[in-house]
C-alpha cells in the first residue's frame, strides 16, 4: 500500500470512528431493546430476510430492525414496514448497532459497515461486550472455513442447516458447548411447497483468487463462456424444452454484461441481481453448480444436482479446504464440457431419478418442515 493509499484509508477510519462515537452518544438517550437483523447491508433475500418476516408475523411486539442500503433492488420489500429499515451506513445504522440487544446476520460482522475497522475496534477493546451476535448463515458449511473458526469472531449463538454440518462445525470449529445449534435455515420455511417448470439452473460460486480487473482471462470465466456458447448444449436444452438461465455469484454480478453480452439463443437467460435466487431455486426442475452450498437448498427440495468441477485443484488449493463433504454423494461430478453435456443429457432425460441419492439427501436433513424460524427463535431467547 502506497503512503497516499495509507493516508486515505486513515481519513476514512477516522470519519467512521466519529460516526460511531456521535451515534454512541446519540443512542444513550434510547432505549436498547432492538433486534438489528441483516444480511450484507446490500440485500434481504436470505435467512435474515425471511427470519425478519416470520418476527412481523409471529412477533410483532419485537422491535425488529432490518439493515439495506437505499439502493439495493431488495429495498421496497420494507414498504409496508418503513418505521423498521434502516438504511445501509446511515448514522440511524450506526445508532441502531449501539441500541441494538442482538445483532443478528448472515454474514459475520454483516451488521455493520466498516467492516474491517470495526473488527479491530472489537477485537481490541471488545466494544459490544454486552450485545448477543447471532450468526444465521447463508449457506450450509461443507468446507473448512478458517475465518469461522472458534477465537476468530465473537458468536453467542452459530445456527446450522443440517444434522452433518452440526456435527462437523462442534467436532473441528472448537466453539464452547451451546453456541452452535442446529435449527434448519430460516428460508428453509419457504421451500416446502413449489412449482417447477422445465428450467436447468446454472449457478456457479465465486473464487478468491480471481481478480476481477482479469476476470475475462480466468479460467472460470472461460470455461462458462464455453459452456453458455456451446451449441451442443443448446441442441439439448431445445431436444427436451428446457431453459437454462445462469446466475453467477454475488461477488462476480458486476461483470454479469459481459455474459449478456455473449449471443446467446432463447434457451439461454442469464440473470442478474434483480432475480430473485430463491424462486429461481424453487421453479427449477434441475441445478448445475460446482461447489456453491446453494446445492443444500435443491438436496432439501428432493431435485438432480450436476457438479461441475473443472478448476478442483486450484479451487481446494486457493479457496477453500476440503471439509466433510463427498459430491459423488449428492450427484454426478464432471471435469469437462462434453461430460456435462452427456450427463445433463441423462438427468434432463429422467430428472425423477433420484434413487441413487434420495437416502444421502434424507439423511442430511433430519428436519423438514416449516419451523425453522421457531427454532431459531428459540435459540435466541436462550443465548
């Protein structure tokens, strides 16, 4: 980092830090009561969101706050409750933090703006000592994720979505007896009932690694300009009457124009931001992904998953450990294009069949009903 870099990010740590302060004398003469819920502070289309609907609902008495930017296509949602949103890095944001009884995200630390300030502050003089941290998740864990570990973050209560993930994150995170519980994902209320159409989701994750300045030269952006243009796989989309539509990953949407700008045929849709991910999942017969956990979500709705895992290597080596996970499990694993064609050929085929995976995916969710919000919940009062 360049001195004129350092000095910036001085500038803006410093401004923050009066922010904060302002906001921390402001919020004394409030009461401190509220539940402060969130996702990134960009979005309400997971957990929280859905944990936050179910407490207007189930427990309106609950002064429930929920924390999007003014400029995110997920802000109307809080029309009919405008007196609950806050807007993302307003100074009522960083009021409500301070009123906040729990602090309640998706993502570690996705309550707050300053992200990596903030942990320093925490971290060194531990400024929401007296504060519960819930963290919902936004995905089942399948791999080892040292940033999630015991000692790395603050957590009074870590909810996981399946028997196994509970069992993995208590046996190798090392956090204290109570604070992981296994409750099912809030969204998970939502995916009992569904109507699928011919659609074959395509729904890859991101890479750390990638710099998005080179995102066209990546591997991974190649590999699915290759499969989108291919004209094989737009013979069998059309040969059964599917559509694909792809949806890449919060951290690439900003290069999504470079996927519309491909010339791609009808059967092909690519979608960005303004899609939502859950009625995609849900109106979806089929799903082809890598390693994204959003296969979690189709496992639970009994559909086919197709892996495909061209970069596994890299991918282990860069971003994420392998956790407990066998993806031969949960459905076909492919490395190339012409064996995703071949196999999205036989699962489009038959997307019934199930037989070979249905045990795994029923042994993964010992819970499958419209509790989840109840449990977690729950837990809250408790931690």
């Amino acid at each position: 980092m360049t001195t004129k870099e350092l000095i910036k990010l001085r500038i803006v740590e410093l401004v923050f830090l009066c922010r904060f302060l302002l906001a921390w004398i402001i919020a004394q003469f409030k009461k401190k009561d509220i539940w402060l819920i969130s996702e990134r502070g960009k979005e309400a289309r997971d957990n929280a969101y859905f944990f936050f609907v179910w407490l207007k609902e189930h427990h309106p008495e609950i002064k429930a706050k929920y924390i999007v930017s003014k400029e995110s296509k997920d802000y109307h949602k809080f029309d009919q409750w405008p007196q609950n949103r806050v807007e993302y890095d307003s100074l009522q944001h960083l009021i409500s933090i301070w009123q906040a009884k729990y602090l309640i995200s998706t993502h570690v630390g996705g309550y707050i703006s300053n992200c990596l300030f903030f942990s320093k502050m925490d971290k060194y003089y531990n400024v929401f000592r007296n504060k519960k941290r819930v963290f919902l998740q936004h995905g089942i864990i399948k791999d080892y994720l040292k940033g999630l570990v015991y000692g790395r973050n603050r957590l009074d209560l870590f909810i996981t979505g399946s028997r196994m993930e509970y069992e993995y994150i208590k046996q190798h995170y090392g956090y204290p007896e109570g604070i992981v519980q296994y409750t099912g994902l809030c969204r998970y209320d939502n995916l009992n009932e569904f109507q699928t159409k011919k659609q074959l989701l395509i729904m890859p994750t991101w890479r750390i690694y990638i710099d998005l300045n080179y995102f066209e030269e990546s591997t991974y952006y190649q590999t699915y300009k290759e499969l989108l243009c291919s004209e094989e796989f737009h013979a069998v989309l059309d040969k059964y009457g599917y559509q694909a539509v792809f949806y890449p990953h919060y951290a690439f949407q900003s290069k999504i124009q470079l996927f519309k700008n491909l010339n791609l045929p009808d059967s092909v849709v690519i979608a960005d931001m303004s899609y939502d991910v859950q009625t995609l999942l849900k109106e979806s017969e089929v799903l082809l992904t890598d390693f994204s956990s959003v296969f979690f979500d189709m496992m639970y709705m009994h559909k086919p998953i197709l892996f495909y895992q061209f970069d596994e290597e890299e991918y282990r080596s860069r971003h994420y450990q392998e956790g407990y996970l066998r993806y031969r499990d949960v459905g076909p694993v492919v490395r190339t294009l012409p064996e995703v064609i071949e196999q999205t050929k036989a699962i489009l085929t038959h997307p019934n069949n199930l037989e070979q995976y249905i045990a795994y995916y029923d042994q993964t969710f010992a819970m499958r009903d419209n509790n989840n919000c109840q449990r977690v919940y729950e837990e809250i009062l408790k931690c």
